[in-house]
C-alpha cells in the first residue's frame, strides 16, 4: 500500500525584512524546526511543513514550478516575477493569505524641482526601477509613453546621477525619497507579505496538512488582533458597554453571587482596547476591568 505524500514544503525569504516576521508566524502557530547549519533547508519537527530559506526573489519561481507548494514573499516581488511569466496559459499562483507584515508601496517619485501635474507628465520620461515589468503594466494603463530604465539597486540615486528623470521604488516611511530630495507622486502598488500556493496540484493529504496550517496562522493572526475583556457592571449598564464595544462578539454574561442588579461581563473583542474605550466603560458603570492578551484562536 502507497502511502499518501502528506507534508508541503513552504518557501520564505532566508535573509531580509521578511525573514524575522515569517518565522515568527510559524513558530507561533506550533511549528518547530530543526535548523541545519546552511540554513537552506529546515525539517519541521513537529508539523509536516519543511522550510526553504531562499532570496525573495527566487520565491515566485520555486512556488509556480512546484518546488515549494507554500510560499512567503511581498506582493511586490510576486507581482513583479508573475508579470515577466511567460506561459499565460498555464494557471498561476494563489494567494491564500494576506499576512500583514511587510507593508509598503511601489511609487513613483520625482526631484523636488520637477513640475508635475499628472501621470501624463511622465510622458518621454526616463524611469529607473527595480520593478520594470509592474511600471510598465502601470504606465501602460495609464497610456503614459516613458522609457523604462531598470537598475538593481539604490535607485532613489538614479536622478541625481542624472540616469533617469524619476524613480519608481518601495516606499515605507518615506524617509529614503525626503533624503534623497524626491517627492512620492504616484503610487503604483500597494503591498504586503501573503502566503501563496503552488498552481500545481496537492494530494489529499497535502490539502488536509494545509488546512490545518491555515487555521493555525488564521488562530495567531485573529489572537495578536484580538482581547479578552473582563468586568463587572450594573445588568440595566450591559447594552450600553455593546454599543461601547462594538468588536465584542457574544459576551457571556454571568451573575454575579449575593448581587441581583449586578453581573459579570466576559467576551472575545476583536480589536485593540484603548485607555479611552475604558474610561468610557467606568463612566457607565463598569469596574475591575481587565484585559488580557489572547495567544491563540480556533473557532
Ligand atoms: O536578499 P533578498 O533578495 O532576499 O532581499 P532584498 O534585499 O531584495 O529585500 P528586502 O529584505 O530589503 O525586502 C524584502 C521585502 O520587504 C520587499 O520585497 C518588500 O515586500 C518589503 N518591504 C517593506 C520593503 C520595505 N518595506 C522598504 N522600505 N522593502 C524595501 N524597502 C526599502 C526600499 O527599497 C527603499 O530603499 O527601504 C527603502 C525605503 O524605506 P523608507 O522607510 O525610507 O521609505
Ligand atoms: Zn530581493
């Protein structure tokens, strides 16, 4: 009897701004690894989910040919390496999750000095990126006519060493474009790490292994946005903390012993508690209110 292949291999960035965040998203969801020395490949101890570490780049590509059928990478660069496939006929990666680290965008940015009025002034224009293929979708969409001038690194350099007119790079504070005398004109994409999955098939066994990552990623995620709050106050008080608390979802109420008026409020709330939304619950009669962090999730 032919056992059914049960484990995924899932690909993350091995050394970047993405690396630290995707690791602690599979170590909060249970799985330990056994790290070799290389650091390329890691076996899962207890999960049947192997590790690849690989540049980001690469990430795409061992994802879409079946290396990996899991993969962690920026929208940016998936984007980017989705567009330069070839094979349009051939079904593509699937994003599965939005992960909500890595948050960034790709713009456009010119010289302080640069008039700009529109898109359209970007017309016979040179452009330096690292993203040639998602600035020209962008460009071609907007039906902009510029000359795309693809660098590999420190484009936000390219104007002043008078190799382009404008750039079109990641942006996250916006500190880099301010010290290098740009002003961010146009955002061409919006990004964020997502776990992606291959276009090729899974066995059985596979898709079951993946839905239980799933709903442990889904379990840490929902648990790092959510509360568990605590009080007691007056029973005529209980409609007025919902309205309060709107993200709480179906509170246990409990009475409270030797008290008639008076009952204990326990609930999951599914957004931050702030120092405000407290004082508001005193002000209508809550008290001991406690909020506690929640780890993990499965509903
Ligand atoms: O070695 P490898 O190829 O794996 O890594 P890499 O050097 O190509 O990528 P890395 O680790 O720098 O970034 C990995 C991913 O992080 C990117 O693909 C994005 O999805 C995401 N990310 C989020 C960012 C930024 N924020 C970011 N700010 N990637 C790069 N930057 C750079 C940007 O290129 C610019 O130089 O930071 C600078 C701008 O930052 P601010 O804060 O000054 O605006
Ligand atoms: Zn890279």
């Amino acid at each position: 009897m032919t056992v059914e292949k049960d484990s995924l291999r899932l690909v993350v960035q091995k050394s970047g701004r993405l690396t630290e965040k995707s690791l602690s998203l599979l170590e909060r969801s249970g799985l330990v690894f056994d790290w070799s020395k290389d650091k390329l490949f890691s076996r899962c101890e207890n999960f049947p989910c192997d590790l690849m570490l690989v540049r980001d780049d690469d990430i795409p590509e061992y994802v879409f040919d079946g290396v990996c059928e899991l993969g962690i990478v920026g929208l940016n660069v998936l984007q980017e390496k989705m567009l330069a496939q070839q094979p349009k006929d051939k079904s593509s990666i699937t994003i599965l999750r939005k992960l909500g680290f890595g948050q960034c965008r790709l713009s456009i940015a010119v010289p302080k000095e640069f008039s700009y009025d529109g898109v359209q002034s970007l017309a016979g224009k040179r452009i330096a990126t690292s993203y040639p293929q998602t600035l020209s979708e962008f460009l071609g969409r907007n039906r902009v006519e510029a000359k795309v001038v693809q660098i590999s690194g420190s484009v936000e350099i390219a104007p002043t060493l008078r190799i382009a007119d404008a750039i079109c790079d990641l942006v996250s504070t916006g500190k880099t474009l301010i010290s290098n005398g740009l002003r961010e004109v146009e955002e061409v994409l919006q990004s964020q790490s997502v776990l992606v999955k291959t276009p090729e098939p899974l066995s059985k066994a596979q898709e079951r292994t993946l839905d239980r990552l799933l709903q442990r990623i889904d379990g840490v995620r929902k648990a790092a946005n959510s509360k568990y709050i605590m009080m007691n106050a007056p029973r005529a008080a209980v409609e007025s903390i919902k309205d309060i608390l709107p993200g709480m979802e179906n509170p246990s109420i409990l009475s409270l012993g030797g008290h008639e008026d008076k009952v204990a409020i326990h609930a999951v709330a599914s957004e931050n508690i702030f120092w405000e939304t407290m004082e508001r619950l005193k002000a209508v009669g809550a008290s001991s209110i406690l909020v506690v962090p929640i780890e993990k999730i499965i509903d």
